[in-house]
C-alpha cells in the first residue's frame, strides 16, 4: 500500500480554518482566515491528517454555478510531497464537480500543469501575477495574527481625477453582474461574501459597464478583477485601487493584456510567476476572455 493511501481523506469544516491557514502561511500564498472559511462554506475543502492529527495536505472544490466549478488551495507539508497525496485530492475534488455536471477549472503554475494534463487537464490562457512590494505594516492587509481582513480608511479624494466611481456597500450587484457577462461563470455567491468584508473595495467605470476589486490579503493586497470593455477605461480603474494604496500589491494579468503590464511595469511592479488556465471537459471554460483585464487569483479564477 502507499503512503498516501495510508491517510484518509476527509472534509473540512469551520474548526479547520486555522490548520487551513498555517498550511497556506507555510507556501507563502496570500490567502487570509475569511477566504479559508469561505472555502469550507461553500464548496467542498478536503484534507488529510499525518498520525498526530495534523492537517497536512488540502484541496477544495468550488462550485459557482450550474456548469463550472473552481479547484484549488492544493496544499501538501513538504515533509509529505511526491507520495501522490495532491493527485488523490484533485481526484476527489473533480470527482465532486464532474458529479453534478460542472466542469473543473483551475490555475497552475508551468510545473503543476504538467501534473494536471496526466489527469485530463488542458491548457487555456496564460496569464502572469506582477507584485510590487512594501512594507508588511502599510496600507490595507491581513491581521497578522489571525488573517481577519481589517480595515484602512480611504485616502479622502485619492481618486477624485481618476475615470472611475468608488463603489459603496451595494456594490455586490453590480461586480456580480459585469464579472458574469465577462467570464461567463456566476459568482454572485463569492462577490457576496467578499464585497461585505470590511477591506474590500470596489470601483466602477462612469458608465457603470465596467468595475475593479481590490481585497486584503496575508501578504499583499490582491488587485483584481479588473473587467472593462475598453482597455482605456481598465487603466482607469487600475489607477483608481492603486490611488490610496501603500504596501506590497498582487494583481493577475492575462498576458494579452499588454497595456495593464505596461502600465504596472511602469508604476514598478515586477513579474513574479506565470500560470496558465486549465480545463477538463469543456475546453471553453479555460479561453482568454476579452472584457478581463485582471483576474481575482488563482484560487477563485
């Protein structure tokens, strides 16, 4: 029998958040308590326990809407990696998604790719995470104790000559709405949770046709999405979430996307890693769409 197949699969629930959180602190990933828990509530987190009790290894499966699904937070301790312990919990995870007729996506690095096409992924777009770094203390982030999203007022009239609108608390409908038309997938439930967050903050193009998200993160502020008809308007609103901004800043961008990483190149952000959309089943899933400039993360797509 295997090592892996020595550890038993189970799901995950509320109590797990903090084991949750120390495995993705361990990675260096910027995933805070409130998205641990939001992982748990509304999809399937499963997780493995080393003979201590300890959680060691993670994957969630998250269904959007009737015909896509997320997977990602695939975890494993490094004391506990190349035993198969990843490709079992991606199993289980599509298994879950494919059950109910949705089909899997994710977002890999280059090397999680190769592993991911041995079981049936194929590869979309690329896109590149540019980081610019601060200090750890500045700006909007993560409570270093407990990863909750705290809160950093607004600069008064930061943006007040930027082509974009602050959006207030009632901005759910309408983020949900313009990221459904651009991606084709129904997120409402995550914009829910993420837009009531006391960090977040959202903007809207003048029009009202396009928006941008910005929300705290353990180790940076996550920019994105960024969804605009015009490129034009999605440097507006790039330029309105980093208007008020210190500290280190994580933003996705498809690498068609020349002017955004142009303009992030600009205002010194570096490239930090490239991954590229997968799919299995529907390949449609995993192409580039015109209208996303920038992307909420890996781990939500």
């Amino acid at each position: 029998m295997a090592i892996s197949e020595a550890l038993a699969i189970e799901r995950l629930g509320q109590d797990d958040v903090g084991a949750g959180l120390a495995l993705s602190d361990a990675a260096g990933w910027n995933q805070t308590a409130d998205d641990w828990a939001f992982f748990i509530a509304a999809g399937e987190c499963h997780g493995m326990r080393d003979e201590a009790g300890r959680l060691v290894a993670t994957a969630a499966a998250l269904p959007y809407d009737a015909r896509t699904g997320w997977v990602s937070m695939v975890l494993v301790d490094a004391a506990h990696r190349h035993r198969g312990i990843a490709t079992r919990l991606v199993d289980v995870c599509v298994a879950s998604l494919e059950s109910e007729a949705r089909t899997p996506v994710l977002d890999a690095t280059p090397a999680g790719a190769a592993v991911y096409a041995r079981s049936g992924f194929v590869s979309g777009f690329a896109f590149e995470r540019w980081e610019r770094f601060g200090a750890a203390d500045e700006g909007e982030g993560s409570d270093a104790a407990s990863g909750r999203s705290r809160a950093v007022p607004a600069a008064e009239g930061a943006a007040a000559n930027v082509g974009a609108n602050a959006l207030g608390a009632d901005a759910a409908p309408l983020v949900s709405a313009l990221d459904r038309a651009a991606s084709d997938i129904d997120r409402s439930a995550f914009w829910r949770a993420v837009l009531a967050r006391r960090s977040t903050r959202a903007w809207s193009t003048p029009g009202g046709d396009g928006i941008a998200v910005r929300r705290a993160g353990r180790r940076a502020t996550q920019l994105g999405p960024i969804v605009a008809a015009r490129s034009s308007d999605a440097l507006d609103l790039l330029a309105a979430a980093l208007a008020d901004l210190p500290g280190a800043v994580f933003i996705d961008v498809p690498v068609h996307c020349s002017e955004i990483a142009h303009e992030l190149a600009r205002r010194g952000f570096a490239r930090q890693r490239s991954f590229v959309r997968m799919a299995r089943g529907d390949q449609r899933a995993a192409a580039a769409r015109e209208r996303v400039f920038a992307l909420a993360g890996p781990e939500f797509g």
